[in-house]
C-alpha cells in the first residue's frame, strides 16, 4: 500500500475514536444533567407535599374551630334564654 493510502486509514480510524469518547462524555454529561434535573424535580415535589399537608391540616383545624363556634353559639343563645 502506499503511504497515503496509510495515512488516511490511520487518520479515519483516530476520527472514529475520537468521535466514539466524544460520543460516550457527551452521554455522561446528559446523563448527569438529568440526575440533577430529576433530583430538582423530587426536591421541588418534597416541597409541595409538605406544603399540601400544612394546608390539609389548617384545613382540619378549622373545621374543628367551626364546630366549636357552633356550640358556643348554641351555649350563648341558652345562656339568653336563661336570663
């Protein structure tokens, strides 16, 4: 073979590897962005929920406070009616 001939082989093959480790950083880099971008995600969903449960339990509390109400209206009209 002649030495063009050599060279080019040797030039196409170092291309291909070449493009094969930049192929395999660049899955590494996008599979490290989505790891951080899913665990954004659960952070940011953590947050929710625990915000859902502060407002589900005001959410019970006044309904506790509205049966109260209730019954001290209810104690108030007899303590009326007593007088």
């Amino acid at each position: 073979m002649s030495e063009a001939i050599i060279v080019a082989l040797i030039t196409a093959g170092a291309s291909v590897i070449c493009q094969l480790l930049i192929s395999n950083k660049t899955k590494r880099d996008n599979a490290t962005a989505q790891a951080v971008r899913d665990k954004d995600f659960e952070d940011r969903l953590k947050r929710i929920e625990e915000r859902l449960d502060q407002h589900n339990n005001y959410a019970e509390k006044l309904g506790d406070v509205a049966i109260s109400l209730a019954k001290m209206s209810s104690d108030i009209e007899y303590l009326k009616q007593t007088k």
